[in-house]
C-alpha cells in the first residue's frame, strides 16, 4: 500500500509547470524565504504521510474540497493578489515544535517573490490540505449563524482554500489595501 501512495506523489511531481512540481518549492524557498527559514521548516517527505493523508490518496473523501488527484493537498498555485501573476503556497512541517505551517510566495512576473506566513499555527500539517478557490461568491460561517463577519465573500481573483479533513474550512483571500491577506471562516462551527 505505501508503495502505491509514494508511486502516485512520485507521479503527481513531475508536471511540466515548476510552480506545480514539489521538487522546484525548495530553491524558491532558499532564495526568498527569510534568513533562518529552512531551520525551522521543510517540505512534507515521505515519511509524513500518515494520517488523513493515506486516506485522501486512496480516495477516501470524496467532498467539495478533497476529490481524488493522486497526490497530496501540499501546494496551491493562481493568482492570489490579483497582479495577473501565478503565485503559489505551501504547507510546510516545523522542524523545531508541533506547529507546522502555511506560507505562500507572490511573484512579481519578474522572477522575485515575496514571501507571506499565513499561519504558522498548523496542529498537525498531515490533517490539513490546501488548493485554488477561484473567483466567485462564497457564503461564510457567518451565514450559518455561527461566528462574526459577513455572511459571504466575494473573491475578485483566486484565494487560497486551507481546510482540516472533515472539520474546518478557510479561505485566505487577498487584501490590496493592507497588502497582505485575511483569513475568512468557511465552515467548521
């Protein structure tokens, strides 16, 4: 069985597009991550799946968010601050405490990132997955009568989907007033 699993990840990383590849997070990491970084941080290896994530590779959860791809909910790539240039984010495992993390790289077009933590307060990144909310309409836990806010956000351009298996959902959705991003409740009351 955990043959079958590497072989889809081995699968899934090597597309054509670099943003896609897992293999081409790491130098985008080293050259645009913050001095010390990589100490505290590193991309998911084999020996992290475990958990929800074996279940989603054998395509255990087959809901809104976590449809059989054949590999891990690790990397979302579009255009999340509206500058009509690909950027991407990532979950990353903490090599220092129990709290992995988000982080996410803006491209400026120019081959320079800008590099943004999103949370650093990931209980658990094998639990968890990320992908592309595109442009659109979204009702929040707001609408549901649980939580403050409003109770839906319109996304001009793609966010970011952060989610825990059967038990949360957030969008990170792009601020160009502040420059930096929000985090909208989408379920999980």
């Amino acid at each position: 069985m955990r043959k079958a699993i590497l072989a889809l990840i081995a699968a899934a990383t090597t597309t054509a597009d670099p943003l896609g590849d897992l293999d081409g997070v790491e130098p985008l990491l080293q050259k645009f991550a913050p001095p010390g970084f990589l100490d505290e941080y590193r991309l998911p290896t084999e020996e992290d799946i475990q958990g929800d994530w074996v279940t989603y590779l054998e395509g255990g959860w087959y809901d809104d968010k976590a449809v059989k791809t054949g590999h891990l909910p690790l990397v979302a790539r579009g255009d999340f601050n509206g500058d009509g240039v690909g950027d991407l984010a990532v979950l990353m495992v903490s090599r220092t405490s129990d709290w992995d993390g988000l982080f996410c790289l803006l491209s400026d077009g120019a081959g320079s990132f800008e590099f943004q933590v999103l949370t650093d307060r990931v209980p658990g990144v094998e639990w968890h997955g990320i992908a592309t909310v595109p442009p659109g309409t979204y009702e929040t836990l707001a609408a549901g009568g649980c939580g403050d806010g409003p109770p839906e956000v319109t996304l001009e351009h793609d966010g970011i989907d952060f989610w825990k298996f059967e038990v949360n959902d957030t969008y990170f959705v792009w601020d160009a007033a502040s420059g930096s991003f929000s985090r909208v409740w989408i379920s999980g009351c």
